[in-house]
C-alpha cells in the first residue's frame, strides 16, 4: 500500500493531515499500538517540520508487512548542519511556529527516538528529504 | 476519577463529548508544548494545556489522547471542537490556572505521567 500527500508549507491548520490519514490505515492492519504511535508520532513531526520549516512537500508511505517506509521531500531552506539539528533544544522556529506548540527542537530527536531508521539529506537552499523506517 | 467530578472541582464546561460515559482519568499531563506531549510513552493522561489551537487537538490525537482540558480561561475554536468530535474525545475548558488544575486533580489521586 502506498501512500501519497502534498504538504503546503506555513498551513497550520491543515497540519497533520497526512499522519492523521496513515493512523486511521494502520489501525485497520493488525499492529500492535505501540508500533502505531512510534509511527504516527514520528511522522508527525516529520510533517509538521515541513509546515513549520519549508516551502512544500511531498509524504509518501509505503506500507509493507513487515514495515513502514516514510519519505518526506521538500522545497525549502534546507538544513545547514544536521548534527546540529539532532541536537535536543536547537530550533530556528519562528515565533508564529512557537505559538502552535512547537518550536522547540524536540521534533527530529523525538522522530530519531521513535524510528528504526531516520537518514537525513539536505541540500541549503533547495530542500530537505526525510526517509524514516519503522519495522514492525 | 470521573469526568462529572473533574468538572465540578473545577468549575470546568465541557465543549465536546460525553461526559457521562469517557473512560476514568488515572493520569494527567500538563503542558503547553506539544512537542512534549508527543514524548509521551503509552498511557493515555489527560492533557492540560494553555495551548488552544487545532495543533492541541491533532497531537492528542496523534499522541492517543482521549482527554482534553483548556487551562486558564481559554476557549475552545468550532475547529478544535470539530476535531476533537471525530476522535471521540471529550474536551473541557476551566477558568482555573494549570497550577491550581493540576493541584486540585493531585489532591484528588490523579497521578502524573512521571
Ligand atoms: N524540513 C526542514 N527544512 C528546513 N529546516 C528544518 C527542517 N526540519 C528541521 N529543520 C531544522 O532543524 C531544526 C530542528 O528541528 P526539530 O528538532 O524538529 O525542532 P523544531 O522544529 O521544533 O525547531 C529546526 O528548527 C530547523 O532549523
Ligand atoms: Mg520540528
């Protein structure tokens, strides 16, 4: 099963979407909960990142029977160091971001808790591509 | 604890669901970060939050999250409200601080996340 969003940067309101669509289809698979929430968490900050840092981007989810693959591409800033980016409490979130609950550089140590793999590829400038992995 | 206690000790309104059949409150969380909220292992608290945006309803929900109380006099927007309706939840609001919420529900055996 595959899955495909478009994510429109600075949405708010449309934020979480996605996840909120990938939850409701792996509690149809027989998953244990924990499983389910590793993913919907991590996913969720992965999109709300796009929302909160980028232009627009793009989720697919691929769902096999033994795990769960999440891409998520997008047209932004890009990420300049992502060391530094891992790192619990760096954040370059806008005030208005703040204000929505985030903003508080938790999202990508959080996904990278969560996940059974999280590779990151940037490019400053052009965009940022996610892929995390969940076994199940 | 009950919700038709949770609100009389608070003097809390309930916006969205059904209080008289929700599940008990065993446990509670208080925060106005969400991110916080979604590090959270499994247990389901109740969430009490200053924070009132349709942000607050999706990371309970993405968080399983069943429970919502708006701290502090704020309101719940028809958005929320809409939201939270979909997921099954029951949402509340008090006039009460966070500090003076998670006192009362303290003194009254809830139990905190950790
Ligand atoms: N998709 C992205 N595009 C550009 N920068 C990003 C993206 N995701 C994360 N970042 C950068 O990494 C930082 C840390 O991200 P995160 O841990 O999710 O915290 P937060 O989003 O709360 O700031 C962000 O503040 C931002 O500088
Ligand atoms: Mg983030």
């Amino acid at each position: 099963m595959t899955f495909t969003y478009e994510i429109e940067g600075g949405n708010f309101s449309r934020a979480g979407t996605a996840s909120s669509d990938i939850k409701k289809a792996l509690k149809q698979l027989d998953l244990d909960y924990t499983i389910i929430k590793r993913v919907v968490v991590s996913l969720y900050e992965a999109e709300v990142n796009i929302v909160a840092h980028a232009r627009r981007g793009t989720l697919t989810a691929d769902i096999d029977p033994d795990r769960i693959v999440m891409v998520l591409d997008d047209q932004g800033p890009g990420i300049p160091d992502i060391d530094a980016a891992m790192t619990a409490g760096f954040s370059t979130a806008s005030s208005r971001v703040r204000e929505m609950g985030f903003g508080a550089g938790m999202g990508l140590p959080n996904i990278k808790k969560n996940a059974d793999s999280l590779n990151i590829q940037s490019t400053v400038g052009v965009g940022t591509r996610l892929e995390i992995v969940v076994n199940f | 604890m009950k919700i038709p206690l949770l609100m009389q000790l608070l003097e809390a309104r309930l916006v969205c669901g059904d209080a008289e059949n929700h599940r008990i409150i065993e446990h509670a969380f208080a925060s106005d970060l969400m991110s916080d909220v979604l590090t959270l292992d499994a247990c389901s608290p109740l969430l009490i939050t200053g924070l009132s945006n349709v942000q607050t309803i999706r990371t309970a929900e993405m968080a399983d999250i069943h429970t919502v109380l708006l701290a502090r006099g704020k309101k719940a927007t028809p958005e929320m409200i809409a939201l939270a309706h979909q997921n099954d939840m029951v949402m509340l609001e008090t006039p009460y601080s966070i500090f003076k919420t998670s006192g009362i529900l303290y003194q009254h055996g809830v139990k905190p996340v950790y």
